[in-house]
C-alpha cells in the first residue's frame, strides 16, 4: 500500500503540473486508462485472498477517486485559461474604422423576384402568397379541370400518399394559381395580384427543373378586356426590359382556367450568341419567342370563388420567373440555378444593396 500512496502523491504532482489539455490527456491515460497503473491495481484485486482484498481495495478506490478529481479540476482550469487566452487575443477595437469583409450575393432569381414587384407595385398590384403543398381542389378543380378532365395530364405533379380532411388529394403545387383561387375567396371583388413564388413538376433538363419559380397576375374588376391585359404585359416588360421598343404577340390557345386564351410571344434578336429582347419579330434579323400564357379568366372560375361572371370579368397571365432572368442577364442553362456554384453566383449575384427602383433602373447592377 505503501507503494499505492507514493504513485498516487506522484500522480497528483504531475497533474498540478500539467500546463496543457494534451499533457494533462497523458496522465490520465497513464494512470486511469486501460493500462494505467490503478487499472491495473484493480484487476489484482481479483487474484487475492478476501483479507488482502479487504485491506488493498480502499487504498486503491481512493487513489483512483483522487486522481479523477484532480483531473477533472485541472482540465476545467486549463479549458478556462485557454479560454481567457483566446478572448484575449481576438479582442475586437471597435474603436477602428471598419474593415472591409467578404459578402454574399443576392441569387438572380430573388432579385428579378424583387424587381417584378416593384414594377407591379407601380401599377397597383399587391403581392399575394400561399402554400406550396396544395390540395387538389385549389390546384386542379377550381381552376375549371375536374378529377377526368385531361388538362391535368398537362401537368407531371408531385403527389403525397396524404389525402386532406375532406378526402382531397395532397400534392406540391404545379403552378401559383392556387394563390388567385385563394386570395378571390378571401378578398371576393375588385382583386388586382401577382403571386410569385416555387411550383414543382416532374421534369428536368437544360431548360426545366422539378423546382422552379414562376409569378401570376390576375386582375378581376368589372369591364375588363384584353386590351388591358396587353397593356399590362407590355408596361411590364418594357420596365423589366428597360426598353421602349418591346412588342408583344398575343397567338390564340388554350388553358381550361382562361376564356379566351392566348400565349404571348415577344419580338427577339440573336446578338453576341444570345436573345436579346426587343423589336418586332417580324422585322428582319427578328423572330417571335413565346414567353408566357394569359387570357379572360374562365366564368366557372369565377363562380367556383363566388364572384357574378356577369358582373365580374378579369385577366390572369403567368410567367417562368427564371426563364425571364436567363433571358435578361444571359444565362443559357437552367440548372445552373440550382448548383450552389459560388463561381456562378460571384458572377451572376447582386448587392444585397442594390434594391430595384423604377427611378434608376430595375436591373441595374452594383
């Protein structure tokens, strides 16, 4: 036992002593660990006789307590000064003029989001939101396609094995309609709204994703045409654009949740290897790209809300949110958007302090 006390009065010397967390780790090992000598003082323990058991088993429990006390306390006080050392070494002066720091990047698609509602603010529209898992009846049936109409084949959607309380089907929605079927049965008549944001379909190569974002107008007032709804497109794109000599091409379609329909196209050239939109696309050097489809809203929509279709009448259009990016900033694939490049990013991003006004310049860059 004699020799117990000694190693153990040894031990605690060398741990008062220790001056760093990696030296205080060694004696622990050499003393508590598997082959430390107090493990290795309790495993004889089993060899001996009950008297001698009897006497050495105290000696050693309270070598091995002692040094685990020990060890824990000096590890607390070497964590603590490390600690003091640090905070003192990486004291900030805030005295000191400010140093300039790495910055992020607003992505192209958040700024042409922040760019399309500062336009159609200008013109009255508020800015209308909702869930992006939907159920089937906002997304399909509302909007004039029923459980057997085929315009739902026209859209490859993402269903949840979930069905709601009402027995309705659960998916993620295929587009931002849902937002208008919701904010008219909320707000009922006169509703002027875009709603941007992500919609899902299954789908994906250069020029589509199974994410992307998409933004949707809508205008229900009374005496409502098309005219205003060309009107509006065009204001719209000539802001965005930041050109006068935009004109747009209204071809006649169809969409279940629209009567009449049409798809509107707009005048482009290739310049450098890219679109570039402006000018008509029937003049030489010129062609016509399709860039999104509108129309009336269909009257069953309207009742399906709650709204008079001879009282009320109104216009919906939706666009590819990052369709319009690739083609105002020059970007030629889709999935580019979605890789997380820092690279792309760092080349295509924006100051989080350049704000889109209409007094400089939506698209202007910092």
């Amino acid at each position: 036992m004699t020799d117990i006390t000694i190693q153990t009065q040894a031990a605690l010397a060398a741990i008062a002593a220790a001056d760093s967390l990696d030296a205080l780790e060694a004696l622990r090992l050499d003393t508590l660990g598997k082959k430390g000598w107090v493990s290795l003082a309790l495993k004889t323990l089993g060899g001996m006789s009950p008297d001698e058991r009897t006497a050495a088993a105290p000696a050693i429990q309270s070598a091995r307590a002692a040094i685990a006390e020990a060890l824990d306390a000096k590890k607390a006080a070497l964590e603590t000064a490390e600690l003091d050392a640090r905070l003192a070494r990486e004291t900030v002066d805030l005295t000191l003029p400010a140093q300039a720091a790495p910055k992020g990047s607003v992505h192209p698609v958040s700024q042409v989001m922040d760019e399309l509602a500062e336009i159609f603010a200008d013109l009255g529209f508020a800015v209308a939101t909702g869930p992006e898992i939907e159920d089937d009846w906002h997304n399909f049936t509302a909007l004039n396609m029923d459980e057997t109409h085929p315009a739902r084949a026209m859209h490859d959607t993402f269903y949840f094995p979930d069905k709601t309380s009402e027995g309705r089907e659960v998916l993620l929605r295929t587009h931002t309609s849902p937002v208008q079927i919701r904010s008219m049965l909320a707000q009922g008549a006169p509703i002027r709204i875009i709603a941007p944001g992500r919609v899902y379909r299954s789908d994906s190569d250069a020029t589509h994703t199974p994410m992307f974002h998409q933004v949707e107008g809508l205008v229900i007032d009374k005496d409502i045409h098309l005219g205003h709804l060309k009107w509006t497109l065009e204001t719209f794109f000539k802001a965005f654009f930041e050109r006068e000599d935009i004109v747009l091409r209204l071809r006649p379609s169809y969409f279940p949740f629209t009567e009449p329909s049409v798809e509107v196209d707009v005048g482009y050239s290739n310049e450098g290897g890219r679109r570039v939109v402006g000018g008509h696309g029937d003049a030489p050097g010129h062609a016509w790209m399709e860039i999104g489809g509108s129309g009336m809203v269909n009257a069953r929509v309207l009742e399906f809300v709650g709204l008079d279709p001879a009282e009320y009448q109104g216009f919906a259009f939706g666009l590819g949110i990052d369709r319009i990016a690739m083609l105002k900033y020059g970007m030629n694939d889709l999935r580019a958007f979605f890789d997380g490049d820092g690279r792309w990013l760092a080349h295509y991003g924006f100051s989080p302090f350049d704000q889109p006004t209409l007094s400089v310049g939506v698209g202007a860059k910092a």
